[in-house]
C-alpha cells in the first residue's frame, strides 16, 4: 500500500475574492431580470391608453414661441402638428417644419415613439421634437 496523500493548498483570500465576486454576479442578474420585467408591463399597460382630448406643449425657438399640438383618442395618437408656427420660425429653421411632418406621419402610422427613424444630419432637430412630443404625451396618458 503504497499512498501518496494529495496535499491542497487553498488561499482563504482567494476564497473571500470568489465568493465576493460570485455574490456580485448573482445580485446583478437578479436586477437585470426585475428591471426588464418591470419596465416590459409599464410600457404594456400604458400602451394605446390615452385621455381623448387636444394636448399642447409650449416651446420657444429663439424667443419665438411655438405651440406643439397632438390629438388623441382612447387608443390612437390620431395628429401631431404645430400651431401658431411664426413665418420667421418657418425661414430660419426649415428644418423644423419638414421634421415635424415626417415624425409626425411616423407617430400615426405606428402609434410609437420608439420606432421613428432619422437621417443622422437632423437628429438634433428629431430629439428635440420627440422629447417635446413625449412630454405631451405624458399629459395625455390615462392614469391606471
């Protein structure tokens, strides 16, 4: 009987380090899966449910004020449009109305934010707009 006994040296640091790490990994896929799954039946439950009713957003372009207007239905965004656009808006950022119709035709289509698409020379001129129009939006949400 000849044994030769296996000698294991475990460093308790490397130990402590694992289980730290290991503990980490774990916390952050458990708060990966709440935050996906929350946020999925927020967006589900809000979806296609709106106070019927014309909704304005003020905005001021070069101490020029514009009023951004969306109507709504229950289920449906139904016209997103300025009013009260100043001639001298339309000549000094071109631009904006052209965007405003294309977003615009892209919202009603497809009763989203999320999908609508730009070139990437007017993405300021697309943020702005969305961001003002999602504020809007905000106000017409019905509350659950």
């Amino acid at each position: 009987m000849n044994s030769n006994p296996k000698i294991v040296v475990l460093h308790l640091k490397e130990l402590i380090y694992t289980a730290i790490f290991l503990s980490f990994a774990i916390l952050l896929m458990i708060l990966l899966i709440f935050m996906f799954k929350n946020n999925n039946k927020k967006k589900e439950e809000a979806l296609g449910t709106y106070k019927p009713g014309v909704y304005t957003k003020a905005l001021s372009i070069n101490q020029s004020p514009i009023e951004l207007q969306i109507t709504v239905d229950k289920d449906n965004i139904n016209a997103v449009e300025f009013k009260n656009i100043d001639d001298s808006i339309s000549v000094m950022y071109p631009l904006m109305i052209s965007s405003m119709e294309d977003i615009s035709k892209q919202i009603v289509d497809s009763q989203s934010l999320d999908s609508i698409t730009y070139s990437g020379d007017c993405k300021y001129t697309y943020s702005t707009l969305i961001s003002n129009i999602r504020s809007a939006l905000e106000k017409a949400a019905a509350d659950s």
